[in-house]
C-alpha cells in the first residue's frame, strides 16, 4: 500500500477519513488487483478488476500507539535532530504496535521505530516503523493521529511499516495515557482521589493480586507488595499472572500488572514471608500505609499483621476463602473501634478455622502428623467474588475521610464482618440452604451478608486483657505482666 504520488496519498487519507468518520467522501479506497495494492479513486471513477473498500473493512491498517506526554518531554530533541527512536511492541504479527514505554510488559517481539518530520532524511538503516509529522495550518486537535507541539504548532502523524521490503501505511494514535484514565475512573471516583492513597497488600495468590489491580484500576497511588512466593504452573488456572511468568515471583508479576493498568503508580516490591521474623520490617510498612489488605493463608501471619496494624492504629481487611471456594468471608478491623482478627477467632472459631487449603505450604501449615491434608482449591469464578468484596471493602476505607459519591455505600458496608456462599456445602452448617430462586427472606446462596459482633474487652491483641483476667480470677491487676506477643492461639 505503499505510493510516492503525492496526489495519491492526499486522496488516500481523504478517504482514510471519510471511511474512519463513516460519511460520504469526494475519493472511495479500492483493492487494485493487477496491481496488488490499495489505491484512491473518485467517487465516480470505474476501476477495472477492483474491490471496493468501506467502512466495514476500514480496520486494515496496522496501529501504532505512541505516547503524547513522551513526545512532548523530547519535544526540543526533536527540534534538535529532527528525529527520534522509539522501541515499538509488535504484536499479532505487526497488527499493533505499542510504544515500550507504555506499559510494563512489552510484547515478546519488539522493533525499531523512529519519529521524523516530514521531508527529513530517512536513516540508512531504515527502521521498522516510522512516524512522520506533517505540519498543518488548522486541524481536528481532536484526532487520535494530530499532536499538539509545546510550541502549539499542530501536526498530523502518520505511519509506515516495513513488510517484506515493503512499506505499508499504518494508523496512528497518540495517546495521553494518565488524562485518559483518570478521565474514565472520574466518574464516581473524582478522578485524583486516590491518588496520594497507599495500601500494603500482604499475600499475592489470587484475591490478593486481583485486589491490588483492582485497587490500581481505580487509580490508587502507591502499593507496598510482600509475598515470598513464586508463580507455579499451577497458580495460573487463577491467578492474574499467565504462563508466560511462570518462575517469576509473585512481587514483580503484580508489580508489573499493577503498571499495566496505572503506569504512574509507584510500587515498592518484598518478597518476604509475614512471619515472627521479620515482624520488625512488616511493622515499619505498616507504619508507612493508610490501609493493610492481609491475604496470607494462616493464621499466625495474621495475627501478626492483627497485632501490629492495632499497635499502628491502621485499618485492616483480611480476605479469604472457605475450603473448596464453597464461600468466603472479610474481615474488617478499625483497631479499638471494632473486633479485632483475635476477637473473631474468639468469637467465630468455626469460620476462623474454615479456609481454602490452596497450596502445598497451606496443606502442611494444618496438617496432623499421620494425617495429612489434600491441596483443594476452588475455581477462580468462586474465589473472584470475595476478592472483589476484599477490594470493595478496602476502597470504601480509603474513602472514607475524602469527598466521593461513593461515600453514600458507607452505611451499607458498616458490619465488620461479610459472609458469602457460592454454594450450599455439604458437611457445613449451610448444606440445606434453600433454592436462590425459591429465597427471598432467608438466607441462601449469592449473596452477601453483614454480620455484627462485639469485640471482647479482654482481647489479648486490642482489649484490656490485663485487667480482664486480674478480675476474673481476683487478681491485683499491677502484679500481672502483659502476655507474650507470639503466644497468641485460637
């Protein structure tokens, strides 16, 4: 498709637009069969041997998707040199490229590009794609194809890409990556609200990680990820991380997925365990972050994020699953104001104790000596729902002081403890649940619940645990010392 008639490519483009804006146009693109390539004609003008191209086939040329806030920050180098490189993702065999810089997974094939004026000199080593940028007098500022120059001179970009000795004409989109997104989160989430927010996701299986992106989507902007792990084979059938990361740890694949959806967030990755040795680093994170998201697997991690997110007097939600993903639950703790984790454990050892047994290292964690327990986790389908309620809980949090429409859920979301059932168990006190379509005011399937309980005053992690037992055992309440931290067992 490639042409130096100048008049031929001005027809090209009119009809280019014509095709793209859907409308009527002075010239109509056809397939030239004896010459094997695409020309522009008048409207009237019979070309023998030749399909008519319109707007149902219009998405034939290849796209290449440059950043906006790029260009403008090496706006004076191009000045300078009147060219630019760019390294360009191709993807599905040159359908698509995309600038590297755009995101933090390139694809697995990338090329050489270069951004150059029109009429500049072509390299002698010719790169694979290059976009040119035409000057113009006025212009549709609007176009995905048009730039705006520092200087507010407008150009036009428009590409070729170099197929088997060929050049081929390619689209251009210039995108404003951060305007746009913020731009489409700004409809219930006023755009920056969350933008100087920061979450310490601890445990990245697959509510965990799905959390976290969902957290980045709605644009939050800073995360601190621990998870000492790495991505099996075997997490890929639910985890947002794919086979192609496999090996990979889990900090940096979330990481890296988390700058996919908001390349401006900042993500400080440790791939470190939530136990009593490095409770002094987890602590010191604690202190840095406005909400904790715990989707560890066992329980003395959590009780070691319970105690020290209370002695920080940060908020804390804790996600998970039932065995199998029959269901699930969130807990959210508001140190001294609600039941803390150790309270729940008191209060609820039956749901305490149900929890998806997902991995190996989960196996062993409970297992007998001379019984030990099978890996079952439940289909990512089940699991997303509560990794979804996990997010949602966490997000309200964050809003809760800051102005957003969203604030109106506040009084819908105020229980500290959510139950959810994917299905009627056998063997747990939810088996005879009835039917969801035979339910209307009872419990069943489907739905989430709210459910209030009080804290204990003599919580070893949040009440007066001191005073508590000094008077249920006629005690002088001075002479007790206060409890080991590690010895704390439901």
């Amino acid at each position: 498709m490639s042409t130096s008639d100048s008049q031929q490519q001005t027809m090209i483009r009119e009809a280019m637009k014509a095709i793209a804006e859907r409308r009527p146009g002075r010239t109509k693109l056809v397939y030239d069969k004896t010459k094997r390539t695409i020309v522009a004609v008048a409207e009237n003008a019979q070309v023998p041997r030749a399909l008519n191209i319109t707007a149902d086939d219009a998405d034939m040329f290849a796209i290449v998707t440059l950043s906006t806030q790029w260009l403008r920050n090496e706006w004076d180098r191009m000045i300078r040199d009147g060219i630019l490189a760019i390294r360009l993702s191709a993807w599905d065999q040159g359908d698509a490229y995309s600038q590297c810089d755009l995101g933090a997974q390139p694809a697995p094939s990338i090329v050489d590009g270069a951004v150059m004026f029109d009429g500049s000199r072509i390299p002698s080593i010719s790169p694979n794609v290059r976009v040119v940028l035409s000057k113009e007098s006025a212009g549709d500022i609007a176009a995905p194809s048009t730039f705006v120059a520092p200087d507010g001179a407008v150009y036009r970009a428009q590409a070729w890409r170099s197929i088997d000795g060929r050049e081929e004409l390619a689209e251009v989109h210039l995108a404003d990556v951060q305007p746009d997104l913020a731009m489409r989160r700004a409809g219930l989430l006023e755009s920056k609200v969350l933008k100087e927010c920061s979450v310490l996701c601890i445990g990245l299986g697959t509510g965990g990680a799905h959390a976290a992106i969902e957290l980045a989507k709605c644009g939050l902007g800073h995360f601190f990820l621990v998870d000492p792990d790495r991505l099996s084979v075997g997490n890929v059938v639910r985890h947002p991380g794919g086979i192609s990361q496999v090996g990979r740890l889990k900090v940096n694949v979330v990481r890296d997925l988390i700058l996919e959806k908001n390349p401006d967030a900042k993500v400080s990755i440790y791939s470190v365990a939530a136990t009593a040795e490095n409770e002094a680093a987890i602590g010191e994170l604690i202190d840095q972050v406005d909400i904790v998201l715990c989707g560890t697997d066992n329980r003395p991690s959590k009780l070691l994020i319970n105690r020290l997110s209370i002695e920080a007097n940060v908020v804390a939600v804790y996600g998970g699953a039932f065995r199998r993903a029959y269901g699930g639950q969130i807990l959210r703790v508001r140190p001294r104001r609600s039941p803390c984790h150790q309270c729940f454990i008191s209060a609820m050892p039956e749901q305490a104790n149900d929890v998806e047994i997902s991995s190996e290292s989960a196996a062993d964690a409970i297992a007998y000596s001379d019984r030990p327990e099978a890996v079952e986790p439940g289909l990512s389908l089940d699991v997303l729902p509560i990794a979804n309620m996990f997010t949602k809980i966490a997000l309200l949090e964050l809003l809760k002081d800051r102005e957003s429409s969203l604030n109106i859920l506040q009084r819908d979301f105020d229980a500290p403890w959510y139950l959810w059932l994917n299905r009627p168990e056998p063997g747990t006190p939810y088996a005879t649940l009835p039917p969801l379509s035979e339910s209307s005011d009872e419990m069943t399937i489907n739905r989430w619940y709210g459910v209030y309980f009080d804290r204990d005053v003599g919580c070893s992690a949040c009440g007066d645990f001191l005073s508590v037992t000094a008077a249920a055992y006629g005690l002088d309440a001075t002479s007790l010392k206060p409890p080991p931290t590690a010895v704390v067992r439901g």
